[in-house]
C-alpha cells in the first residue's frame, strides 16, 4: 500500500462486515489519521421492534456510485490516501454492521469530513434498499430520505 498511489476500496457483500479489516485496508504509515463510519442494526424505528434488515441493491450500478464517492473525497480533500467501503447485502441482525467507510489521511480534520461526506453521500445516490422486518407488523421497504431520486413516494409494505 506504500507504492504513492491511493487505494478505492468497495465491497457489497452478504457477509459479515469486519471493523478491521476495513481499518487495516486503509492503514498507511504517511498518515496520522483513520476515521470509521459503522452503521448498525438498531432495535426500534418509531416504536416498532426491529428484529433485522434486509439490504438489496443494483451492484454494477451501485458500485459505479461508490466509486464516484471515492473520486468525490478524492476532488475534495486531495491529501486522504485511502478510502474504503463496505455495505452489507441481505439479511442483516440488529447490532451488526450494515455499512462501514474508512479513510486514511496525514491530518483528522481530512479523514473526518471525507467519512461524514462520503455515508451521506452513499445514503443519497447509492441504489441500496432496505427492507425492516418488524417483531410484531409487517415487513417495510423504507426509502432513504436522502436519496436523490425518491421523490415524496410513499413506503411500500409488503409481506
């Protein structure tokens, strides 16, 4: 990983995602900073028990938006030297991670903002979707409030 180059590293996978692995993906002896977004499972969505989620996704299109992320950090804050992103597909259980974004950069201040930019730049124009499946109701597709093309549609139920 020391070549000079930056690393873009995407993955959608039904496995697992690894907190490590992420981490070491983009360790770098040049910089004093790696910064992590690990979004989880949670328990409850306004009231209603979650039992898990259930990710689906466009993969040749929402790898080609993940690399767009990656040029976009890249464009924004030129000094990150390695960015990685992982997003969970499938079943998903509560308290495990769904997505998880790394960034390497000399500074904190780079790899921070590159983190917080690049989840609510996947959360708006990555085609992800996300089904809950509730304790006690029926399963929800929920839309993303950020997505760029949702429009005011309402969620879809399904069984």
């Amino acid at each position: 990983m020391e070549d000079g180059r930056g690393l873009d590293l995407i993955k959608l996978t039904t496995d697992k995602l690894s907190t490590d692995a992420v981490s070491e993906s983009v360790t770098c002896s040049s910089c004093g900073a790696i910064s992590l977004f690990i979004g989880t499972t949670r328990d409850h969505f306004e009231g209603k028990r979650v039992v898990q989620l259930e990710y689906e996704a466009y993969v040749p299109m929402a790898e080609l938006e993940m690399r767009k992320i990656c040029a976009d950090v890249r464009r924004r804050w030129p000094t990150v030297r390695h960015i990685c992103i992982h997003h969970r597909l499938g079943v998903v259980p509560v308290t495990e991670a769904s997505v998880i974004i790394g960034v390497s950069s000399p500074h904190r201040s780079d790899s921070l903002e590159a983190v917080k930019y690049g989840i609510d730049a996947l959360k708006s124009t990555v085609p992800i979707w996300k089904k809950e499946i509730y304790e006690s109701e029926e399963p929800c597709w929920k839309e993303n409030s950020e997505c760029l093309w949702t429009g005011s549609r309402a969620e879809r139920k399904t069984t």
